[in-house]
C-alpha cells in the first residue's frame, strides 16, 4: 500500500467531528460600522457575539485582496505534537455545489487553516465585505485571525513594539513576527502578501511553545477545501437560512430577502444581526411613512411588528451570545411608545 493510500484510509476512517478550522475576526470598513452599531446609550457592544468583545477594531478604513494557495489533494499528516490523529482538512467533494455569495466570500480570505485534529471554527465574520475575522478553538485555547489591507501594517507593527521586541517565524512558509503582550497573549503579524496583512492573536493559556506547535501547522487551502471544513450552517444557501430565520417574524411591505446574500458567509449570530437589522430598520421606515400621512393602520401594523420582536425566535436565541437583542428591543421599544431616538439608523445598522 503507497503512503497516500495509507493516508487516504486513515481519512476515511477518521472520525469526521473533529474538523479544524478558523476563528475570531475583526474588519475594516464594517468593523467600524459594528462599532458604530455596538455604541447604544448603555455602552454596550451589541453588533459582535461577547466571545468578540476583547478584539481590536482600531485604525481600519478599507480591506482588499486575496491569499491565494492550495495543498495537495491528499491529506498531510503532521507529528505528534499537538496530539496526535488525522489532519482535519478535507479534499471537498467535487458533487458539492457551494453558492457563489460563498465561493466568492471564500476567494477573498485568506482560508487559512490549522492542519491538527481537534481544532474548530468558534466563529465567522465580515465575509461578506473585503475582510474578516475567523477563530480557531481547541479545549480552553482560541487563535483568532484577522485580515487587513498591506497599508496597514506599518501601523499594525508599530503598535504591537510597544509591549516588548518582535520575534521571527514563519506561516506557511511565509514570514511573521511575534510579540507578548502585558497579559500574556500572543499576536502573530504576517507580513503583506497579495496586498493583505493577517493578524492572529491568542486567547486562553498559551505558552510559546503552544504557538510554535500551532505555527507550523497553519497551511493556506483553495476556497472548496476551505467551505469544505466550514460548519454546513455557515455555507448553507442564504435564502434557506434565512427562512429559518424568519419563520416567525413579521417581513414589513416590499422586504427583498434577495439583498441578505449581502450577509454572505458567517456565524448564526453575525447572520442574525444582518437579517434583523434589515428587518428592524424596514419597520422602522414604513412606520416613519405612516405617521408622515397620517395612516393609523399603517403605524400600528410596524408598531405591533416591532413590539412582536420580544418572542421572535432569533432573538431570543442570540439573546443569550451578545447584546443585540436588548438594544434590537429598545429601539422597538421606542417605536411602540411613540418616539425614536435620532441615532438609531447607527444603532440598527441602517442604511
């Protein structure tokens, strides 16, 4: 038997839950929006899932380009190391159509993977811009990887020499630097290739030779390996997420549930952040055109939308994640009792 047999069979019979893949994320151009989003009148951060409070979505304006690469066909084992067992990246089955709001979203990151059984996607986000944000979870460790446009990284070095000098290694074979921070977590800057700059930072107990270990498993795959190993939740077709989303909750006149391919490819909780303000922010417009021309019934079918969104089932589900629901809830709120703060387009995301 050669070795790619041999590690042919080995796949097949792998356990398939252990698939590896990225983790937390944060953008540009639309984390800036999130920020403007996540500013309510508490303070809350209420656009991002709480797993992304801690990350940084400082000094960003705009994201381009692509990490473009592919590993072989057949599956790379790599030591002992971090465990043992099959690498967890697969060869995508060719029978497989993904939708090309998600090839299209998988072309423009830098599908980066973690070649090392036992490694998961804790989250998605901003595949629908120019940038992103992925993480990476094994037990109590999370790498999140974070991709920005090549201007950027002047700054983004600059930054990290603050907390102590930068130590070189390398990423699928291209070069880094590592720094420490004050609290002990890892940031990892690739240097730009392809007009992008990608930044992985630790979370959890690291020690360097955790990172190290880590490091020398991360490989760069095509978009189908990389939808591959994705949760099929995320990958799924938009229009049959969203009618899951939806299922319950009132569409306000003229709603286009095309427009949510926009949302492209994310976490449950990204995806329902998309869908709902899209929803909200509808309401709240034909509300506003209501009230203008005096149509009472008009008013109270937005009014009894949005004071109904206090049992949509989506957002009491990301209820308990992040803070968007409660401040969804406010806003709706507002527009059951009569008034509607000034900021709410950014509150809501609303454009």
């Amino acid at each position: 038997m050669t070795t790619g047999e041999r590690v042919d069979r080995l796949v097949r019979d792998a356990d398939p839950g252990g698939l590896g893949v990225m983790g937390d994320f944060g953008g540009v151009k639309q984390a800036l929006l999130v920020e403007i989003m996540s500013e309510s009148s508490s303070g809350r951060l209420v656009g991002v899932s709480r797993r992304f409070r801690m990350s940084r979505y400082a000094g960003l304006v705009a994201a381009a380009a692509v990490l473009v690469a592919v590993v072989p066909a057949s599956m790379v084992l790599r030591g002992q190391s971090e465990g043992g067992g099959v690498s967890p990246i697969v060869t995508a089955d060719a029978g497989v159509v993904y939708s090309p709001a998600a090839m299209a979203a998988a072309e423009r990151s830098p599908r980066l993977l973690i070649d090392r059984a036992g490694w998961t996607v804790a989250g998605l986000y901003g595949f629908a811009e120019e940038h992103g944000a992925v993480s990476f979870r094994r037990g109590g460790r999370e790498l999140e990887v974070n991709w920005y446009p090549a201007y950027v990284y002047a700054d983004r070095y600059a930054g990290q020499r603050v907390d102590g000098p930068a130590r070189s290694v390398r990423v699928d074979g291209w070069p880094a630097d590592v720094f420490q921070g004050l609290s002990g977590d890892f940031t990892v800057l690739v240097r730009p290739r392809d007009n992008v700059v990608v930044e992985m930072k630790t979370s959890g107990k690291w020690s360097r030779k955790d990172l190290d270990r880590v490091l020398a498993d991360v490989v760069r795959v095509d978009a189908r390996t990389w939808l591959a190993v994705l949760p099929a939740e995320m990958v799924m077709p938009v229009r049959e997420r969203a009618a899951k989303v939806l299922a319950d909750v009132p569409l306000p006149p003229g709603f286009d549930v095309a427009a949510l391919e926009e949302i492209g490819v994310s976490d449950s909780y990204q995806f329902g952040v998309g869908v709902t303000s899209r929803v909200g922010c509808g309401w709240i417009a034909e509300w506003q055109q209501a009230r203008a021309v005096g149509d009472e019934a008009g008013v109270r079918r937005a009014v009894d939308a949005l004071r109904g969104s206090h049992g949509w089932r989506v957002l009491r589900d990301m209820d308990g994640a992040g803070d968007w629901p409660e401040v969804f809830w406010e806003y709706a709120d507002e527009v059951a009792a009569g008034t509607l703060r000034a900021g709410y387009s950014e509150g809501l995301g609303c454009r």
